[in-house]
C-alpha cells in the first residue's frame, strides 16, 4: 500500500482493496511504514493513547477474547496504577433483572487447570494481599458481602470445589 508520494507522518487512509481499514503512517521518512490502526473487525490496542477525557469501548451483545498464548513469565494482562486515592482501579458490574430459572449468573469465573510436572508448584486460583503501613490504615484481603436474596451466602466454600 504505497499509492502517496512521501506520505507525511500521521497520514491516515482508508484501504478499500486487500486488507480494508484505516492504516496510518509512523514512517519520519520518505518511506511510509503503514500500520493498519481499526478496520470492521479490529483496533489495534498498541495504538490507544492516554486518553484526554473518559474513554468507552462500547460493542454492544459481542464479546470480547484476550489469548495469551505462550505467556511463560510474569502478569500476561496488567492492570496497574499508582495514583487511586478511592474508589476502585477495577468494577465488573451485571445488571439483569431477568435471570433464567434452573440456571446461575456469575460476574467473574475464574478457572486454572492443568498438568503439573514440576516439584514444589503451588497454584492458586485467587491471591490477595493488602499491604498498607500505617498506623491508622485497616487492611482487608477479602471482602464479601450479600444480600437481597431469599437465601444469601456471602462466601460458600463447597468440600469439592464444585459450583452450587
């Protein structure tokens, strides 16, 4: 995709023959380096900027997949701050008011599986730590609470792991 002579930097184009979408130039040279930025089916995350106001990714009834393949090492999927001061870094919020009967809903499901060859291994489904110092500060690992509900349980912990 080269039709511009010397295309300047941030020139952004729509392709419309191979691969459809809005391509932009990174290229401070003569010689354009195109970097297809969104098309129907795609935005490319590594182009998102620090955002001037609040920013909404919004795909209406689609969902989205994050693969982490071949991640070996470290936190594949990060989400950090070092300014919070309150409130939360992250909410994951379910509003339904018309819930299947005979079936559950959950807003976070969380699952490691595996075959383990290795000696001394520890795997943990959910680790918390909360390490404020500060004469003054309280630290809670978890928090759980429920209500509403005819029954309510705000931790059930069944002998076998399975859902109830």
């Amino acid at each position: 995709m080269n039709p511009l002579p010397a295309p300047a930097q941030g020139l952004i184009v729509y392709q419309t023959d191979g691969m459809q979408g809005y391509y932009y130039n990174l290229s401070t040279t003569t010689i354009p380096d195109w970097v297809l930025l969104a098309n129907e089916n795609s935005t490319q995350w590594n182009v998102l900027k620090d955002p001037t106001s609040a920013s909404t990714i919004d795909h209406g009834a689609f969902r989205t997949n994050f693969t982490f393949n071949g991640a070996t090492e470290s936190g594949a999927f990060n989400i950090s701050s070092n300014s919070l001061t309150k409130s939360s870094l992250l909410d994951l919020n379910v509003l339904t008011t018309n819930g299947a009967s005979g079936y559950s809903t959950t807003v976070l499901d969380l699952f490691k599986s595996g075959a383990n060859i290795n000696s001394n291994h520890k795997s943990y489904g959910i680790s918390s730590r909360v390490s404020n110092t500060d004469n003054s500060s309280t630290n809670i690992a978890g928090y759980f609470s429920s209500s509403c509900g005819t029954i309510n349980f705000s931790l059930l912990v069944p002998p076998d792991g399975r859902k109830v």
